[in-house]
C-alpha cells in the first residue's frame, strides 16, 4: 500500500529521502510536506537525530590537536545513521530511534 506525497512520489521513497543530507534534507521534508504523516515522522527524527551530532561534530572539532581525530573517529561510523533510518523508512517502517524517535512521532501522529 503506498500512499503518495505532496510531492507526487509513494510515502516510503520521500521518508528514506529524509535522512541522506542529514538534519537539512529533514527540515526540507518537514517544512514542504503537510499532508503526510509518515513522512513528516522522518522528517522530524531526522532533525533530532542529526542537529544535535552535526552541532557535537562541530565543536568537538575546534578542539585544539586531537579535535579532528575525534571528530572523524565518531562521524565516520556516525554513517551508519543515515543508512538504517533511511532503509528501515524505505521499508515502510515506523522505526523508532530512542528516545527521539518517541518525541518524533508524538509531533507527527500528535499522541
């Protein structure tokens, strides 16, 4: 069962689109899709996974000397959250990452 979008395009190809450009492809999603759910789910996860990190990334990397080796240390496997939200969205799945994805899916379905 695929719903479509404001966008024209099934509900689980614009969700997994939520989350490949980190918290900014979220925020698109969220601020161009009303009328969808699910995608507005993943749009909103995608925001309070990836601001928090890119803005952790951020300062960890001022650090003088050891800040980059950290910064890289964390963020390369920090990939892995984009690549399994965005699969289990793809899927059609609510996922639920915790504790955010509680929040996220209070704001979208509003329970």
């Amino acid at each position: 069962m695929s719903y479509d979008t404001s966008f024209g395009l099934p509900e689980n190809i614009v969700a997994a689109l939520c989350y490949p450009v980190g918290w900014l492809s979220g925020l698109f999603f969220l601020l161009l899709e009303r009328k969808n759910r699910f995608v507005r789910f993943h749009a909103m996860q995608s925001i309070l996974l990836f601001m928090p990190f890119a803005l952790f990334l951020f300062a960890v990397a001022w650090i003088p000397w050891i800040g980059w080796a950290i910064a890289d240390s964390v963020g390369m496997p920090g990939l892995l959250l984009i690549v399994i939200p965005a699969y289990m969205a793809f899927r059609g799945s609510k996922f639920k990452i915790p504790i955010i994805g509680k929040i996220a899916y209070d704001f979208a379905y509003g329970e």
